[in-house]
C-alpha cells in the first residue's frame, strides 16, 4: 500500500469513528460501539475513494519522462518549445493531480505514432509557476499546442481517449505556414 492510501484510510476511519459516535443509534442496532465501528468501515472505504479518485491507483509516476513525452524544466522551454521548428504539445501538470496522473500514459501511448511530426513534452507547474502564469493554466491538466512559438489550440481538464487522439492526429496533419523572412 502507498503512504497516501495508509494516511487517507486511517483519516477516514477516525473520522468516521469519530461521527459514528455520535450519531443516534438505530433501533436496531442495540449493541454497544456498533456506531463508531460501522463509522469506522464507511470512513476507510471514504478514504480508499478519495485515494482512487485523487490518482493514487495509477501506475508509474507522472513526474518522470516517458517512451515519447519528455520532461522538462522551466529553463529548457525556451529552447524546447518556442524555438521548436516542429510543432509541440505541452502537458502542464502536477504530480499530486489525479486527472494529470490518468492523462500521462494516456498522451504517452497516442504520442507514439505521431512523434516524427510532433514534439511532445510536459512542464510541472509545482516547479514552473511563472509558466503557467504566463500561459494562463487555470486548470491542470492543461494541453497546450504550439507552431512556430505560438500556442494554436488548448484542452483543460481529462478528455476522452478519442477525443485527444482525434485532435493530436488534426494538430499534426495542419501546418501553420512559414513567415518569410524578408518582409516588405
């Protein structure tokens, strides 16, 4: 068991204990105790809830690269995003967000057939703040997709598994054209 599934349960089952006892007894609960302990068995189950629903059952660890989506630093963006001559999709997450956890393997796994086209990469927003003020992340995970230095198109939150492959497929296909360099 991870630490925050230990630390969520034991929570829960104090707390459920806890509001157990005071509660009123049923009419047929005539045994003494039996409010604190069913308390107890609903606040665990309270607490594996929220483990599973915060991201805690995922597997692997969404702060580390994967096979096709690389981490990066607030220091590498400039270099890695912006001067990108390819397009890129920015993942801006939290390891401690449950919705970023479930997207991670999810983006990594739809990122395979479309990585000679596409860049892929993720930014922490726990350790780049200022990025994720200057892109305006209000909610993670945040995808953002860049050409040419230039965001092009956002999705907030979890979205469907066809939903994201159907819109990666579309970012990789289109091409915002070239500025020329000589202006008139």
């Amino acid at each position: 068991m991870t630490g925050s599934l230990v630390i969520l349960m034991a929570l829960g089952v104090a707390v459920g204990a806890g509001l157990g006892s005071l509660g009123k007894r049923h009419p047929e609960s005539s045994r003494p105790g039996a409010g604190w302990k069913r308390g107890a068995v609903y606040g665990a189950a309270a607490g594996l809830l929220l483990h599973l629903v915060w991201g805690g059952g995922g597997s692997g660890s969404v702060n580390q690269s994967t096979e096709h989506v690389q981490r990066i630093s607030e220091s590498q963006f400039e270099v890695e995003v912006l001067q990108a001559t390819n397009p890129v999709v920015v993942d801006f997450y939290a390891p401690w967000c449950g919705p970023c956890k479930r997207l991670s393997p999810m983006l990594d796994r739809l990122a395979a057939p479309l990585t000679p086209q596409v860049k892929f990469v993720k930014v922490n927003v726990d350790e780049a703040a200022a990025l994720a003020r200057r892109f305006d992340i209000q909610g993670i995970p945040t995808l953002l997709f860049f050409q040419t230095g230039r965001v092009v198109d956002r999705m907030v939150g979890l979205p469907a598994e066809t939903e994201l492959k159907a819109r990666l497929e579309a970012f990789a296909k289109a091409r915002v054209p070239e500025q020329s360099a000589s202006a008139p």
